[in-house]
C-alpha cells in the first residue's frame, strides 16, 4: 500500500508528502490530477492533505513524488 499511517513515519517520507503537497498547491494542480500523476486514488491524496497518511518510502508513488 502506498501511505503509511502517520504515527511511524521517519521524516524523509513526511518531507516528501509535503513538498508534493506545497508543489501541487503552487502550480495550481487539482487534486484529481495530483493523485493520478504519483499514482495514488483520490482518497489517498485527501489523506495526504490532512495529514493523517504520508507516502511510504520505496512505494512506487514516493519514487514519482521524488521525480
């Protein structure tokens, strides 16, 4: 799965969630295409936002996020 529970996250996957976040937000991206563009659902993305998910380091959608 490709979020971890915010609990017990190292930083680097919250620094990541947030600098996609903050990315998105500057580019003046929707949510839908946000979350199709790293692959995740629109669920996911809204997790991402409220802070109670971050993007797992090694996933698939933490590797396009990096990109």
């Amino acid at each position: 799965m490709p979020i971890t529970k915010v609990q017990n996250h190292p930083a680097e996957e919250a620094v990541v969630t947030k600098a996609v976040l903050r990315a998105a937000e500057r580019l003046g991206l929707t949510a839908r295409l946000t979350a199709a563009t790293i692959g995740v659902s629109e669920a996911t993305f809204s997790r991402l936002r409220t802070g109670t998910a971050v993007l797992e380091v090694g996933s698939k959608p933490f590797e396009l996020a990096v990109l």
